[in-house]
C-alpha cells in the first residue's frame, strides 16, 4: 500500500493554524523560548508532538537564518583523547551544558595527526569555534582565523585580539612549587606535557625548551622556575621529562623511571597533570621507593581521580567545567570587544607530598 507523504506533511503553518496562533509564535516555541511564557510554550509543544510535527528543518532554518546552531571546538588531540583524558571530558561538559541550555549542537575537530583537519575546519558548518590549547603559529589556527567567525581561545592567552578563557599557569606552577620548597626538598624534576606537537617522549633538553611552542607547558615551567630560582635552586640542576598528554600511561612511567634514575635522585616531583603524577607514583613503587617518604609528588588538574588514589595526590585545583561553559557563553554572547577571564586555581594539600627525607635536606 502506497501513501502519498505530500499530503500528510504537517508544517508549521499547520500547527499554527490548529492552535490559533501566529506562525512567529509557533517558531519561538522552538527557537526563541524567552519569547514565550513556560505554559504556551508546553502546549504549543505538546501540540506540535501530537500532530507529528518536530520543529523547522534545520537546512531551511539555516538558510533563512545564516546559522547553523552549531558550534566547533577545535583540539590540538585526537577524537578517542576528547573523550577519554579526564581534563578534556570535564571541558567538553562545561562546554555541553551551556549548549544543552541553548540548544545548539557541538562538532569537535580534532587534529593530531590529521591531514584533513584544515579541510574540515573551511567546511564545517558552525556558527563559531573553540580553539582549545593549540600550539602557537598553528597552520590550524590560521585556517580557524581565516573563516571570520567568532573564536574563542582556550589556554591560550598570548592570542592578542581575541577572546580568551584560561588559568593563570604560571602563577599556579609557582605556588605548586612553593608547597615543596615550604617542605624543605632542594631536589626537583618536572613532569612536562608537550612542549612542541612532535609527541616526543624523554628527557628535555635546553634546546628543545627554549623551541617550545605550547603556551600552557611553557608558562608552567616558567613558574616553576621562578619558585626555584627565588629559593637559590639553578634551573640546570632540575631534570625535566616530557611525555605527550596523548600517549599511554605506560610512556609516562617510563620517562618518571628516567628522571628517579637521576644521581642525585630528586626528593620532589612537579607534575603538569595528574595523570603524569600518577604515572610518577607508579614509578617509584616499581622500583621500591615510597611516596611520599622517599619521593613527594605533585599533580595539576584535580581530576576525580586524584583524590581516589593512594596515596592521595597534591595537585593544583583548576575549573575544568566552569572553563568549558564560560568559553561557550561566550562565543555564544558574541562580546563586541575582547574579553579575557582568567580563573581562579587553588593547591589542594593531600597524601603524596611531604617533608623532604632528612639525608636529603
């Protein structure tokens, strides 16, 4: 049996129509809901569900409209670490929440590793992007910039002339550092991310820091170099490893293992996650030294899981959601001038840290 569909088409003008109301009225119902009380808004709903109808055709609407009600959020790491890496995942909520809210959808474009990610930032069809911890001179970026829609940079604040959401990194780092020298250890080694997008994995090397081109590894070494230096500690007396966010755990440990092979061994690890603070713990329980006894560790991030473990890991406190739903506000808000919100961060006292052993000091 065959049904002519044409006939049964239900639009918007037949809701409209059925209820006795404008076709404005049906249309804000679905896309402006401030523009309606709760209680029309319900039965214009409820009565458009009944009829069969779900709302504008979202080609039509885009094409009356000039908006997609999308939003891209572009990731300097690949599609299984956006939803994988807990700092990423706690983002993308903040991030989804407000869409939620707003009732725009989200498309993430990832490009590590991905040749067609320039292609796909000039085709997607968004209304806007998040960039999210790009490196600096990024080609991605400049094709981001090249569509001439709202940006809004995260964790990249020497972005001159764009809205920006972040931490202050640095400021952060130093007060993670200060918390160990307070406990008196005079041995350090850091636990870099990425300092360039080569995904390197091991020990860094001045050269290879002075290139280094992501905003957030730079400035948080700079912090910790600041504490140091204050506290009459050379920056080349501290070993630096550098493992990519994107790798295993097992990569991780394994450049922690290099750095407490160190003679003399550091009594004092900076982390720039937790999950590289994690994987330092686990290097040193491999090769029998105690934390916090033998080796104090500390995080960046709190993630769930930082206070899950043992021992319990200091780390520096920063809003990962509150940063993804402030940055799509914002692109949502469209600021006629620059804004730049820079949140607040805070060292959370755990079990992994502790005063320096005594043959150490």
């Amino acid at each position: 049996m065959s049904v002519d569909k044409r006939s049964k088409a239900i639009t918007l003008q037949s809701v409209a129509k059925a209820l006795g109301v404008s076709r404005t009225t049906v249309s804000n119902a679905f896309n402006r809901p401030d523009q309606l009380s709760p209680e029309l808004r319900d039965r214009i709903l409820a009565a458009a569900k009944t009829m069969g109808y779900h709302g504008p055709h979202p080609t039509a609407r885009m094409l009356r409209t000039g908006q997609t009600g999308t939003i891209g959020i572009v990731f300097s790491g690949s599609l299984p670490y956006a939803f994988s890496d807990p700092v990423a995942i706690a983002f993308l909520q903040g991030v989804a929440q407000v869409c939620e809210q707003t009732q725009a959808s989200l498309l993430i474009v990832p490009v590590l590793e991905s040749q067609t990610a320039p292609i796909t930032i000039q085709q997607a069809a968004v209304d806007g992007f998040i960039v999210y911890g790009m490196p600096e001179a990024s080609l991605v970026l400049e094709q981001v910039l090249s569509r001439n829609l709202p940006v809004i940079a995260v964790d990249q604040p020497n972005l001159i002339g764009l809205s920006q959401v972040h931490i202050s990194d640095r400021q952060a780092a130093r007060e993670a550092a200060a918390h160990l020298l307070g406990l008196n250890h005079r041995r350090f080694a850091i636990m870099a991310m990425d300092l360039l997008s080569d995904r390197y994995k091991g020990l860094v090397s001045a050269a290879r820091m002075a290139r280094a081109t992501v905003t957030t590894t730079r400035e948080r070494l700079h912090g910790y170099e600041e504490a140091l230096r204050a506290a009459g500690i050379t920056w080349q007396q501290v070993q630096i490893g550098e493992c990519p966010l994107h790798n295993p755990m097992e990569d991780a440990i394994e450049v922690a293992l290099a750095l407490l092979a160190q003679k003399p061994r550091p009594t004092a690890i900076l982390a720039m996650s937790d999950l590289l603070a994690i994987a330092a713990i686990r290097a040193a329980e491999r090769i029998g030294l105690g934390v916090p006894a033998d080796v104090s560790v500390v995080g960046f991030d709190d993630i769930p899981l930082a206070a899950q473990i043992r021992p319990a890991l200091t780390t520096v406190r920063q809003p990962l959601i509150d940063k993804g739903a402030i940055a799509a506000r914002l692109l949502f808000e469209e600021p006629a001038v620059a804004v730049v919100k820079v949140l607040p961060t805070s060292l959370i006292v755990r079990n992994s840290s502790a005063l320096a052993p005594k043959d150490a000091e």
